[in-house]
C-alpha cells in the first residue's frame, strides 16, 4: 500500500477541484422551453384566467419566453469563451508536459 504525502499539520494533501463548467445553451433553451410550455397550458385557461383577473400570467410567460432569447446569446458568447478557455488550458498543458 503506498503511503499518502502528508502535510506538516498531519493531514492529507488537500487535492485541487476544478469548479464544474457544463455547457449553458440547453439551460437557456430549456428555461425557454417551460415559459412556452406553460404559456401555452395556461392559454387553454385564458377564459377562467380572465374570470378570476390573472390575465397577466399569460404576459408573464410571453414575457419568459421572450427574455430567453438575449439569455441564449449570452450563453451561445459564454459556452464560445468556455471552448477557447479549455483549448488555451490543453494547450498549455500539452506543451508543459512535451
């Protein structure tokens, strides 16, 4: 059994986690996704909406469903800056290691 490198403290090196960085467009398409899905459920309501005065919950999922789309091209620009971080690290990690 090999041993474990031990810090003067007697613990264990701590290991260093990279912070999780999953794509961000199905996120976006997906919040968009549900605003439409419940827009359109609630429009096969609208009449009983509109008796009880919630008409605005229809605007609310229009609403919704129309801030995804600068929300998708921020995270289109953020996943485009996410590819070229990563090539630049294996880039740089490559060429360390040769």
């Amino acid at each position: 059994m090999p041993e474990q490198p031990i810090t003067t403290d007697g613990r264990p090196p701590q290991r260093h986690l990279e912070p999780v960085d999953p794509p961000t467009v199905p996120f976006a398409i997906g919040g968009m996704v549900l605003w439409a899905i419940a827009g359109l459920v609630l429009l096969l309501f609208r009449h009983t909406l509109s008796a009880h005065g919630h008409t605005d919950w229809l605007w609310i999922c229009l609403a919704g469903f129309l801030w995804g789309f600068p929300g998708w091209f921020v995270m289109i620009r953020h996943d485009r800056h996410r590819a070229a971080r990563r090539a630049a690290r294996n880039d740089q990690e490559s060429s360390s290691v040769g």
